[in-house]
C-alpha cells in the first residue's frame, strides 16, 4: 500500500489542482460525481489529487480526472512569497491537459495569472478573499480522416474571484466565480458559478460537496446554461 500511494504522490506531485475544496494542508483527495454539458456527454466524473507544501510560500498539486468522454490532467505551483495575518500576493502556474478520445481531441493549457487574498483577523474562522487574473495560452489539436490535422492557438484571459468562510472551526462555504473549471478550460468567457461545503471530521479527514453550473455566450444576448456538476469529496491530510 505504502509503495501504491508513493508512486501517486510520485506521478501528481510536480503539479497543481485548482479542485478548491480540497484542504488547506498537505495530503490527498477523492472526488467523484455527476457532470453534463453539452461538449461533454458524460454522465459520471471521478478525480484524485495530491498536495504538498514545499515551503511557507510554494505549494506544488497534482490532479487528475477520468470519464467516459475524455482523461484531464491539471498542474503546476502556486509560489505566494508576499504574505501577512491579513493579505497574500502570489503566483500560479498551471498546465492542463485534456485528451477528448470520443471526439478525437486534444487540449493544452497554459495559465499563468496573479493572486490577490485578503483576510480578517480571526485565525481559526478566517474570511478570505481571493482574486486572481492572468493569461491563458490554449493549443488543441482535432484529428481528421480526410486531411491534414487541424490545430489552433489562441491567447485568452483567465479570471478567478472566491470568497470563503470557515465557522465553529471545522465548517467552511465558499463561493467562486471563475473563467475554468479545475480540469476544463473553455473558451473566454464562459464562466462556472461554484457554491461548496465542507466538513473536517476530524483532525485528517474532510468531507464536502460541490455544485456548479456553466454559461456560455454569458455577456451577450444569446446567452444560456451549457452545463452544470455536482460532486462530493473526501480528503485526508498525512
């Protein structure tokens, strides 16, 4: 068992999950849940991910996610090295890949985007505010039968805007607005609503739920619901 979780951590260590309801602390997460779009016709989502906190201010996550429609894999670092009790400032890194084997497709993702957090005072039931904006690099590649592959770049924005609160010490509820989803990278702007909740049973496990829901065309006239997930997850901090 020892030597199974090892070669995880191995594999997904170098990288970054952006799943927001993971933990706080280093250790290893489950996800699996419902998800329906119309990009994706998939029913079931099942995904894992591992941090591990190299110091104070680097923080490298790893996160993979497997349906019937495609196989995503998201990482990189997060490197905050402004931080006091009441605002951080910082980096993120993070490169996704998606393989659409149904569709026979592939996608990469480059983001690169600044954090901006502010908190209160309260250290055991803090209230966070995040924003982060940035630049994201998409390459995808389609596969064709009858001529040449096709593939197109583009250079798009990438924003991110959350707000948590933890109460009792050992509940948290968040919501997020966000340009992508943690292993999906639409086009700009096709924004996720993301409402979450979280429990630490203890002091190593936690458990939660995600729901979220996806426009596209969201500034425009033509604007409508192109899909929406719900998950629950487990997380256990070594």
């Amino acid at each position: 068992m020892k030597i199974f979780l090892g070669i995880i951590f191995f594999i997904f260590a170098i990288s970054f999950n952006l799943f927001g309801a993971s933990f706080w602390g280093e250790g290893f997460s489950f996800s699996g849940g419902y998800i329906k779009t119309t990009a994706l016709k998939t029913n079931a989502e099942g995904t894992f991910s591992v941090r591990k906190i190299l110091d104070d201010d680097f923080i490298a996550d790893g996160g993979l996610s497997i349906n019937d429609s495609s196989i995503n894999v998201a990482g990189g670092v997060l490197l905050m090295p402004f931080q006091t009790n009441l605002f951080s400032f910082g980096i993120k890194n993070i490169l996704n890949y998606s393989n659409y084997f149904k569709n026979s497709a592939f996608e990469t993702d480059f983001i690169c985007m600044g954090l901006f957090s502010l908190k209160n005072s309260n250290i055991s039931n803090p209230l966070v505010f995040s924003i982060g904006y940035g630049f994201d690099y998409k390459r995808t590649t389609i596969e064709s039968k009858r001529s040449k592959n096709i593939k197109l770049e583009n250079i798009g924005h990438a924003i991110t805007l959350d707000v948590r609160k933890r109460f009792l010490q050992k509940h948290e509820i968040y919501a997020r607005l966000s340009s992508f989803d943690d292993y999906y990278f639409p086009e700009f702007f096709t924004p996720y609503y993301t409402v979450g909740y979280s429990l630490d049973i203890s002091k190593k496990i936690t458990l939660g739920a995600v729901g979220s829901v996806r426009y596209t065309d969201q500034f425009t006239l033509n604007g409508v619901l192109e899909g929406f997930q719900a998950r629950i997850f487990a997380s256990y901090k070594w």
